[in-house]
C-alpha cells in the first residue's frame, strides 16, 4: 500500500529528491515519506529569508499579521480531528491527549494574534532636566530577524506554534526545522499557513539530511534568533557555535520535583501524579520524576500511585481507549530499562512496572519507591514512564534533596498547610511551583523556563513573541 509523500516548504528547492520514511512509533510501520534539504536547500532558504526581511517595504503589516494568524486557526479548527489523528500516528501521543494539544495549538494561533492587538510600544520620559528639555521618545517594536526554529517530537504541532507562531507575529521570517521522528504535523501547519496568505519566504520548513547541514542553517550569521527545543547536549552545543549577535532560547529537560507532605490529600495527590508522570509516556520535560513523600505517607502513596499505574491501559496511541503510547524508538525503552534495572539491583523497590511490553516500544508504567541516590533515576531525565518515590523525615532536607540536581524547571508540593507551600516556593530551585497538582501544568501563554543546565530564556507565546522583536526609539524635538 502506497503513503503519502510530503515535500519540505522551501522557497526554493535544490530538487536532490532524497527521502525519509516516517514510521509509527506503536509498530515501526511506515506512514508517509519526508523530502530531506541538503546543504543547497538550505543556503538557499536562508538567502531567501533574509532577503525577504530586508525588503522592509514588503513587511507584512500587524492587520496582515492577525489576518494570517486567525485564518490558520480555522484552517487547523476544520482539521482538528485529522491533526490530532496525525500527532497520535507520528508522535505515539495517545489520541485524546493528542486532540488536547490541536485545541492549545489552535488557542496559541489565536493568543498570537490577540498580543498584537494590546502590545506596543511606550513614551519615553523627555523634558525632565536640561538634556531633555524640548524633546519627545517613544518606541515601537520591530522584527529581530530571520528566526530559526528546532523542535522536538514530544508535542510536534503546539511546540511548533509556540517557536513560528510568535515569530508571524513578530513580521519575522522563519526556518523551522521539525524532529526528524515527527515532521508531519509541522508540514502541514506550515501549509495552512500559507494557505491562510503568508509568503513563501517567511514561513519555511527543512528536514535536514544530516546533522552537519542542521548546524550550518543554525549557524549562518544572518539568522538573528535561535529557537531550540530538545536535550540539553545538542542545544548547549549548538549555542556554543551561534554566530555572534544571534540571540537564542533553549528549552531542554528537567528532573521535575514534587514534595508531598504528611497532611496532603494522598488520593488526589497520588491522582495527579499519575497523570503528570505517565503522560506520553513520561516523554514531557517537566513529566513528574522524583516524589519526595514524607516517611509517614511514603510507602502508602507509593502504593497508591503503583496501583493506579498498573491499571493504566497501554497501547497504540490511535485508539481513544489508550491512556500511555509507545516510547518514540526501541532504543529509548532500551535505555529505560537499563536505568530501571540499575536501580533495582541497587535497591530500589519496584511496586509495579519495570518490564518491556508488546510491540517493542511499549514499557510498563513503573513506579519505584527508594531508588538510590547514584543511579540515574535519581541523577537524570528518565524520558519515560518511570516515576521514583524518596521518603524524608525533614521538610528541609527534602527541598536539599530536590536541590541537588544541575538542572531546575517546575517543581510542584502537595500539602493542605499554607506555610509548608511557601516555604517550598521560596526554598525549591524552580521557574514555577505548583501547588497540589503535578509539574507537568502549563497554559501556552504563562512563563515557561528551564533553569541552569535545563535552558536559556523564558518560552511561553507572550514571552518568545517579545525575545522575537527589538524595541526601537524615536528621539525628537517638540
């Protein structure tokens, strides 16, 4: 049986003809084939991008902007169910989480081109001593420049809009280069919004042949910002080689903490974290890791959250009855079962999980109650459904605990006791703390960081549209 075949959107192509297949993670078969950019392609992109920003003439106005913006949101609303369809086939998302995202991602569009309807520039203060007496300034914001877009495959359609979507808005042309593993989604809303009237050379996508010719498109001196979603090796390499002058934006994993006092609701606690640690297949970088219970409810919230784990329904991410997807590659449930394994034979209590599943990138959602603090359970991001529970008979020691790691994102506490949660706020290394819900809670449109080794730059849609733009002044006489 034949499959679909998307072309990359480039202004212009080389015509080179290689191809990639694109496979389901649930069976490995394949769904479509994707054009590969070579060197060529994209030089060829880039000039055209950057041609296209210094035409300042042929700037997109803010009523264009919006114009575009809403267009695509209906566009994407007429085919919700088929982008949901498409996440859950290429990224292993299971479908009702799949069609949440469609709705955020079609929400993002529209926040977008809302922002552009409240946000400009400010007065300056002048004429308040001798320097600046019998003047006037005022700002107002433009384009930054070409932006360049990495992505990851976790969330392929609404991390797209959150690094092209702000850039639209912006007026900047950009150059998305989506998860080799999940680049359907993005192809398609990079068609709709075309579609929906923007130019060619200010919205194109690139699935590279090699990693050499993404680092040369990441490179190049005339893109004026890096956008970048994913582990956090490629991004702080990449951003070590950014030509100067170009600004950037890392979002990268975390190891997220959760401490759950001695008074918390365990049944709505252990609720939420089962959802916040075995959502797609705890491939989230803020998926709930390391619960710190205190050692009066350790072992019974352990217990609860195994038990609601073992019952979770494993399978293909297509069908509306699945609760966990696949991994995205054998070789990431691989890589999980070693780590589990290392911590069980170091000591680690298994409660439930720890076994591979059919087909081959299925793992058993694993709950594991005092892995020791060497193994990399305790140390790293597990990208996967493995959730560890530590005891601790000091509140204090527990924040120390959940401090230690080089990395910090969000961070959540469980707890009835007002003091005990702002004592977490306060103490905990983390850009947001939530109180009694997992880590994992995000609105597009609040800040959304990655602390030290975890990123660069705070993300979310108001946030990026602001890095995306420069505030330029007029200074003049009156």
């Amino acid at each position: 049986m034949s499959i679909p075949h998307y072309s990359s959107l480039l202004a212009a192509k080389s015509g080179s003809g290689a191809r990639r297949k694109v496979v389901c993670p649930f069976d490995q078969e394949p769904i479509a084939t994707v054009e590969l950019s070579d060197g060529d392609d994209v030089e060829s992109a880039l000039k055209q991008a950057y041609e296209h920003f210094r035409r300042r003439e042929a700037w997109l106005t803010p009523s264009q902007r919006i114009g575009i913006l809403r267009r695509t949101a209906e566009l994407m609303t007429g085919q919700a169910n088929e982008l949901a369809m498409l996440i859950a086939s290429e990224g292993g998302k299971p479908l009702p989480d799949a069609k949440v995202e469609v709705a955020r991602a079609i929400d993002g569009m529209v926040t977008c081109a809302e922002l552009l309807r409240s946000s400009g520039g400010r007065v300056i203060p002048m004429d308040i001593n001798a320097a600046s007496a019998n003047r006037v300034a005022f700002t107002c914001y433009e384009p930054i420049g070409v932006v360049v877009a990495v992505s990851a495959f976790n969330h392929p359609l609404n991390l797209i809009v959150h690094q092209v979507a702000p850039a639209v808005a912006a007026g900047c042309p950009f150059i998305v280069k989506p998860a080799s593993d999940t680049p359907l989604s993005c192809l398609r809303l990079v068609a709709m919004l075309r579609q929906a009237g923007l130019p060619e050379a200010a919205g194109q996508v690139t699935v590279t042949n090699s990693s050499e010719v993404a680092t040369a498109l990441v490179t190049d001196p005339r893109v004026a910002f890096f956008s970048f979603i994913g582990s956090a090796d490629v991004g702080w390499k990449l951003h070590s080689k950014l030509a100067a002058g170009t600004r950037s934006a890392l979002e990268h994993g975390g190891v997220a903490p959760v401490i759950v006092a001695a008074d918390a609701d365990l049944d709505a606690a252990a609720s939420k974290l089962c959802k916040g640690g075995f959502y797609h297949a705890g491939q989230v970088c803020v998926s709930v890791q390391r619960i710190y219970a205190h050692r009066s409810i350790a072992q019974q919230l352990a217990e609860r959250l195994a038990k609601l784990a073992a019952t979770l329904r494993v399978g293909d991410a297509r069908l509306e009855d699945t609760e966990v997807g696949p991994m995205i590659r054998p070789n990431e449930v691989d890589r999980v079962h070693e780590w589990v394994q290392e911590a069980v034979s170091a000591g680690a209590q298994l409660l439930t999980g720890g076994h591979r599943l059919e087909p081959v990138t299925c793992y058993a959602p694993t709950v594991l109650l005092e892995p020791p603090a060497h193994c990399k359970v305790s140390t790293s991001e597990v990208f996967g459904p493995v959730v560890c529970v530590y005891a601790y008979d000091d509140l204090g020691a527990a924040i120390e605990r959940a401090n230690a790691l080089p990395v910090a994102f969000q961070a959540a506490v469980f707890t009835r006791d007002y003091a005990t949660a702002m004592r977490v706020f306060r103490s905990i290394d983390a850009s947001a703390v939530m109180l009694n819900d997992h880590t994992a809670f995000r609105t597009d449109w609040m800040p959304f960081a990655g602390l030290r080794h975890a990123g660069l730059g705070v993300g979310g849609i108001p946030y990026t549209l602001h890095d995306m733009q420069i505030e330029k002044m007029f200074v003049g006489p009156i």
